[in-house]
C-alpha cells in the first residue's frame, strides 16, 4: 500500500512536468482518476448547463463510480506512465 501510494504521488508530480500538455478528453481522464482515487464517487451535484467545464470534470469523474481509491490509483499511474 505505502508502494501504490508512493507511486502515485510521484505520478502526480509527473503529471506536472510532461512535455506535451494532453488533449482534454485526457485531462479529463486524469481528473477522473485523481479525484476518485483521492476523494471516491462524486457525491456533489452535477453543475448547472451553464457550467460546460464544470459539468465535464462531473461527468469524468462520475464515469469512474464504483472504482475502489487502489485502483483509480494505479490506472492514473498507468496513464501517467503512458503520457511521459
């Protein structure tokens, strides 16, 4: 455990330093991942159709309900991984 946590904070850091700045269908990825893996399902409404980048980070987030905090982990380090 104390390994996957490690791993995934240096994949944070990482994420930090790429050298191309991914697409948005991927940063939403990321954002999923990171914000399931951090904080579990989405217990918060989802914004207002005003809100179009409110509503996507919702809905990239939303799209990994159910998946357990290790394994958002480790798909964010995959992807991380994949990206540097």
């Amino acid at each position: 455990m104390a390994d996957l946590n490690a791993d995934f904070e240096a994949a944070i850091a990482n994420s930090r330093k790429l050298a191309e700045r991914p697409d948005n269908t991927t940063l939403l990825k990321i954002y999923g991942l990171y914000k399931q893996a951090t904080a579990g399902d989405v217990a918060e409404k989802k914004p207002g159709f005003g809100d179009l980048v409110g509503r996507a980070k919702w809905d990239a987030w939303n799209g990994f309900k159910g998946t357990s905090s290790d394994d958002a982990k480790q798909q964010y380090i995959a992807l991380i991984t994949s990206l540097s």
